[in-house]
C-alpha cells in the first residue's frame, strides 16, 4: 500500500520556495502580507496549475487549496500546512509541509492513482506570528474561531495597512470572509506534516514521530508599577525598582516550571519593556508577557498559583504594584486517534519505531482538529533549532515522514467512509 516520493524533487522545490523572502544573512522574512508572501503564492499556484493541470482556488481568507476528485462521493482528506515564516526564519517550518503535500500530490497526478476520497492541499494563511498580531489565521477562520466582525479593525502595527486590504491583495475576499467558514463533519481528515522545532526526537535519534496532543498556551501581561527616580542620589533602601520586582517574578516562573520535571511542560518570560529606560534613572514601570505551555490544566493552574504567591511576596518586600492580565488561555488539542494509528503505521511502514509525542508549539492542526480528525507527523529538527534560519531537517528524514504521510493517506482512504 505503501508509495515512496521523489525526494530530490521536494528538496530542489524546498529551495527555490526559499530563494523568496531570504535575507543577507540566510534567514527567511515571509510575513503575512509581505511581498515575500505574494511572491511565494504566485510561486505555489504557478507550480500546482502546471503541474496537476487543476486550477487552484484561493478562498476569502486567502487559503490556497488544490482540490482533486475521488471515485466515490465520499470527504475530502486534507494534507498541509503554511508557507509563511517568522523574521528572519528557517526555510523547513511550515513549507516543508507544504510541499511534502505538494509532492504526494504531483505522484498521485503522475501515477493516476485512484482514490476513493478526493485529496485536497492546502497552504494556510498567516499561520506564524505576523505584524497583524494574529496568528494561525487561516486556520481559525475556516475553523469558525475567528470571523470578520472579529477581524474588521486589524491592521499592520509596521505599515497601517488594514487586514482587508492585504487579504485582497493575496487574493482573498475580505467581505465575504465569513463564507470560507468550513462546517464540522464536511472533510474526512486532516493531516500536517511538520518540523518538530525541538530536540526530542534527535536525543532519541529518532527521524520522525506523530503527535497525540498539540500544547496549550497560556498568557498574560504583568505590569509593575515602581516609583522611577535617580540612580544616584536615591539610596538603596529606599528604592521601589520595578525592573528588579520583575526580574524577580521572571525567576519565579522559571522555578514554577521546573518543579514539575517534565520535557512537556515550560514557562517563558519572552516580552520585556522597562520605562523610562534610561541608565541614569531607577525603572518606574516594567511589562511583560508571560507563556506557559502544557497539556495538562491542572499543571497549569498549579503555576498560576505559585506565580500568585510569589507576586504578593514581592510586592510587599519591595513596595510596588504589580497587575496581571490574561490575554490567552488556549486550551490543548488532542489529535485523532484513528489517524494518530494512520501515521503510526506510515512510520512503521517505513522501518522506522513509533513515538508519539507532544506537540509544544502551536499548528494549524490544532484548529483542524475543532472540524475534523486531525494528526500531525514531526520531522527531527537537527540540534533542536526553530523559528531561526538556523533550522535544519535533513533529506532522509523529510523523506521519510512524506512516505509515512502517504501511506497514513492511503490507510485512510480505504478505511474512512
């Protein structure tokens, strides 16, 4: 049942996709809206138009998808990702799913390969964190957690330009977004194949592994209001530093996560701002955001609760106000289990061993899974690295996830009805 892919082909198409948006330095700049962004669309629909003499279709949200028919009046199964990227990214995260998509795609195409379900691909829309502050947007849209009357006032904190003007220009139709809203039960499954952009699997030595739960995510915005004053003449005992309490709270969370001893879970303070931020005055006000990622909530509210602890502590030892405000409590998503068995009999089929593991970084697989069953394979990303140019999956292993992923397709294609 199983078909192997051409890997040199995907290599070659991972490296001109990548050729647009690359930096001086190497590093990717692809964000949603950019021209990088329009420039890789025009690439992809170019490549799939030519190649699997179908007219891609581009719905409202600017979604780009391939759509090939089944023999049978049966749903869709769905392979994708993104092809945006972080400033300054790798040239794996999100196109290297696109185009192993793209790949089992130009063999079914090839071979003539009858199916019983159709097969669509799809790139999704502004899947990274872009200047728009969204994220997994195409996703969210189609999912029906995100709709315009949500979207109507974003624009580009770098540009002004508005989300409606920028989707237009990617070929999406910002009135009629609502209408890219796919209902639960109309596609049969999804899969995303994906670098891991960690380390688990190469500390194991592992090339690939599916995923059983993709991570929440929790944030919130803590304010510490200090009293700002001169650097010299303000004695130490009388100082109300608010960068020092924040330092202090930064270590707490760090201490709050490491209690647990477990990989899958972690706490991050990523967002620092100090006012006034002169050398020569003592810091009056520091903000930051605060992540915290796991898959058990229990684990989660147990951080919470420390970090609470320890904020009254500090506030009192050193006499300032600190407010905290929740801006994302993004609950877990667990993967489906039918094709969580799929792609774990794809990686056997190659000879590789099954791992399943936990995704900690969020995916579009994880607005999927509210409309569909929904999977993730991972590809060992080499010395762990992500959402850098640095990032690095080599061609066996790339190769061997696209095989797995095509045989979880063919699997489910003769099981699902």
């Amino acid at each position: 049942m199983g078909m192997e892919i051409n890997i040199d082909r995907l290599m070659t198409n991972l490296f001109e996709m990548a050729k647009i948006g690359m930096n001086e330095q190497g590093g990717i700049d692809r964000a949603l809206g950019s021209q990088a962004d329009y420039e890789t669309r025009q690439w992809l629909l170019s490549y799939w138009e030519r190649n699997f003499k179908i007219h891609p279709f581009v719905d409202p949200i600017a979604n780009m998808w391939v759509k090939r028919k089944g023999r049978e009046p049966l749903l869709p199964i769905v392979i994708g990702s993104h092809h945006d990227a972080v400033p300054d990214g790798g040239k794996y995260d999100g196109a290297m799913g696109v185009l192993i998509a793209t790949e089992i795609m130009q063999r079914i195409v090839e071979d003539n390969i009858s199916l019983r379900h159709p097969v669509w691909i799809i790139s999704f829309t502004g899947e990274e964190p872009n200047p728009f502050n969204l994220s997994t947007l195409g996703s969210k849209v189609i999912s029906g957690r995100l709709k315009k009357e949500d979207l109507v006032n974003c624009k580009n904190r770098e540009t002004g330009e508005s989300l409606k003007d920028a989707i237009a220009k990617l070929g999406g139709n910002f009135e009629r977004l609502d209408e890219a809203r796919i209902q639960k039960g109309t596609i049969a499954a999804f899969l995303e194949p994906h670098n891991e952009l960690g380390r688990h699997l190469e500390a194991e030595d592992l090339s690939v592994g599916s995923v059983s739960c993709i991570t929440g995510i929790y944030r919130e915005e803590i304010t510490v209001l200090g009293e700002a004053n001169h650097a010299g003449t303000t004695m130490m005992q009388d100082r109300k530093d608010a960068l020092l309490a924040l330092s202090e709270i930064a270590l707490e969370i760090e201490e709050a996560a490491i209690e647990f001893e477990n990989p899958d879970v972690v706490a991050t303070m990523g967002y620092v701002k100090i006012i006034p931020n002169e050398a020569s005055i003592i810091p009056g006000q520091a903000k930051a955001i605060i992540d915290i990622r796991t898959c058990e909530r229990n684990i989660q509210d147990q951080i919470l609760e420390k970090i609470t602890e320890a904020v009254e502590k500090i506030e009192k030892k050193r006499e300032v106000i600190v407010n905290r405000k929740e801006i994302l409590n993004q609950p877990c998503r667990k993967m489906d289990e039918d094709v969580i068995a799929a792609i774990n009999a794809g990686i056997e089929s190659i000879g590789e061993p099954k791992r399943q593991m936990v995704s900690m970084a969020g995916h579009d697989a994880s607005n999927m899974e509210l409309i569909t069953k929904a999977g993730m394979i991972f590809v060992q990303s080499v010395g762990g690295k992500g959402h850098c140019r640095q990032e690095y999956s080599k061609p066996e292993d790339i190769k061997k996830a696209a095989d797995a992923v095509f045989y979880a397709l063919l699997k489910l294609d003769k099981e699902l009805d």
